[in-house]
C-alpha cells in the first residue's frame, strides 16, 4: 500500500467544490428505474444510459469522482473507448461498487447484510488494473420495530471494515457507505441517535481492522425524519440535526463526508448540504461534500427515455444537477437556481410516469 497516494486521492476525491456520482446501480436496480419510464431494461440501454453520462461535456468542473458498476468499468464507448478511459480523460477519477449488494439477514426479520467479501482481494486487484482508484461498500440499516437490532449493526460495520482494509491493501480508497435508510415513520431525533450508533460501530470496526483514517471518505446519511414521520423539520434543522451527529462520530482525521441522497428530492438534498456548508463549514474537520445518483441522475434519466435525440437535453440536466450541489459545497445554492438553469438550458418539462 502507498499511503501517501492513498491520501492525496482521498483529499483529490473532495477537494475544492467539487463531489462524486454515484451511477453504480446495480442491473436490477438500474431497470426497475428504467422500467418506471418505458426504458427497455438491457444491457445496451443500460450502456447507452451510461455513455451519456460519461461524455456529458464539462462533467469533470464539478464532478472529482464517479462510481461504476462491474458492468460498466468493463464497457465501451459505441467509437470503441472504454468508459474509464473516457472518464478519466474529463479528470474525473474512477471508482467502482464493490459489495455484491445488501441480502436478508439469518434470523433478523427485515434486516440486512451486505455481502462481498468472499473473492473481494482478487477483484479489488482487477479493478485497480482497470484503472479505478476508489471503491464503494453500501450497508443498509432500516429503523423500525425493534430495528435495527445490535446484531445487524455490527456485522454490517465489521463487513464494512473489513472491505475498507482490504481496499487499502489493493491501493484503492474505501469510500464507506452505511446508509440508514429514510423509509419509516421515524422521527429525526431517532435518525439521529441510530445514524449515530452506526457511525460509532462503524468507526470502532474501522479502527480495530487497521484501517487509516486518513485514506478514506465516509458516506453517510444525512439525519432526516422518516417519509412517512408527519413532522418534517426545516432545511436548516435538517443540517443542525447531521452536523451535530457528525461531530459527535466522525474523527477529525477523516478527510471528508460525502452524503448519499437516499431518495430525497434533488432540490432537497442540494438545499440541506448547502445549509451545512452555510452554517458550519469553517468549523468541521472534514470537508463536506456529495456523492449522490438519484439527486443528481433523477432529471437526465427522465428526458433521456432511451432516446438518442434526447441525449444532449439530457446531459444539461445532468451537469445542471452537479453544478447545483457545487454551488451547495460553496455554501451558495439556492432554490431559484434550479429554476433559473432550467429556463436557461432549455431542459424540457416531462410528465410523469403513472405512479
Ligand atoms: P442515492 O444518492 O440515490 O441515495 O445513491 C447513492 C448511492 O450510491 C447509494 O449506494
């Protein structure tokens, strides 16, 4: 392991403005996205989908790092070029989903366990071959009755640790992800003392598997009430809520927090990590940044349909999406932007799907 590199592409992963894409859904995940469009869900679309994505012209001014799948870091481009490649060239730097996904946890009813570490040292060493320089390992906690149960957060922040380890070794920064999830009718002081709990165990696992703070970027959730929770706290209570968790959790020598968006509204999102960077920034350990799919993909997959005519329409919505949470990195995004910049790029309106 260089632990010199290792911490330079981690600060390089969220430095200045910039944060990361994750577009690392899994096959299934990406066509039951597709399916809710019309989108044929096969592995063309899926890689066309991804094309447009990588060649959007300008990606790389707000975008420090994208996320593949396996599917994708082994693809092309339709003139031949692989996508790391491609990505690469736009001096966005490449990673890739390595947890084989979150499956149901023996003898704990509605929880989960990501899987993945079996085989995990060959195929971090192929995908640092194939040019990636950071890999991603998403844990699912769910709040509910009983849960999340002491159990599954402990097997889930060992697996997490044991990944992180492992991608030191292979020369690839761990980014962590333990995603407590914002399905329920949770309130936000219950997100806040789990999201805590898990951070705690998480960092706890990290620290007993060797794994070097520094060379690192943690993506967590950020504290919210439930969907379903009738109270639903301001924007600017939503960062107080997170940051407090964080600073409670998070060593300082981490050297950034890139949140995932986790099914919040695009706007939302940008609004509640511009508020953080707003209200705290000069004053947190660890840069605070982005790395989300859905908060910055949802627009571009809407107008694209799987058509090529819609492709560049739908590469303005995407950067306008980046650019959006850039601006929220710097403290300066606000609402009226999004609408400004959609009148500007003449990104059309779409209707949408029958729910
Ligand atoms: P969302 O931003 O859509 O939650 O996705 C982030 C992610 O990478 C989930 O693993």
């Amino acid at each position: 392991m260089n632990t010199q590199e290792l911490i330079e592409n981690a600060k390089k992963m969220v430095a200045g403005d910039k944060g990361l894409l994750a577009m690392d859904e899994s096959n299934p995940t990406c066509d039951k996205r597709f399916a809710k469009w019309g989108i044929p869900q096969t592995v063309e679309a899926r890689r066309a989908y991804r094309e447009m994505i990588v060649t959007t012209p300008g990606l790389g001014e707000s975008i420090s790092g994208a996320i593949l799948y396996d599917e994708t870091i082994r693809e092309q481009k339709k003139d031949g070029a692989p996508f790391v490649k491609a990505i690469a060239d736009a001096g966005i730097i490449p990673g890739i989903k390595a947890d084989t996904g979150a499956k149901d946890m023996a003898a704990h009813p509605g929880e989960k366990i990501t899987e993945g570490l079996d085989g995990l040292r060959g195929r971090l060493a192929e995908y640092s071959q194939m040019g990636a320089r950071f890999a991603k390992w998403r844990a699912v906690i769910a709040i509910g009755d009983g849960i999340p149960s002491r159990g599954c957060i402990e097997a889930n922040a060992q697996a997490l640790a044991r990944y992180a380890a492992l991608c030191q070794e292979a020369g690839l920064v761990p980014v962590v992800e333990p995603e407590v999830l914002m399905d329920g009718e949770h309130s936000l002081a219950e997100c806040g003392e789990v999201t805590e709990e898990v951070l705690r165990t998480v960092f706890a696992q990290l620290c007993a598997q060797r794994v070097m703070l520094e060379g690192l970027i943690l993506k967590p959730n950020m504290v919210l009430p439930g969907l379903a929770c009738p109270q639903q706290e301001s924007v600017d209570e939503v960062a107080d809520a997170t940051v407090r968790c964080l600073l409670r959790s998070v060593p300082a020598a981490v050297p950034g927090v890139a949140f995932l968006s986790g099914g919040q509204s695009g706007e939302l999102a940008s609004a509640r990590l511009n508020a953080m960077n707003v209200r705290f920034k000069s004053g947190l350990p660890w840069a605070v940044a982005f790395s989300f799919a859905r908060a910055i993909q949802q627009p571009a997959l809407e107008i694209w349909r799987g058509k090529e005519s819609n492709v560049v329409a739908a590469q303005q919505a995407l950067l306008h999406r980046a650019r959006c949470n850039q601006a929220a990195r710097r403290g300066e995004y606000n609402a009226a932007m999004d609408k400004d910049m959609s009148a500007r790029t003449n990104i059309p309106q779409v209707a949408k799907p029958a729910a």
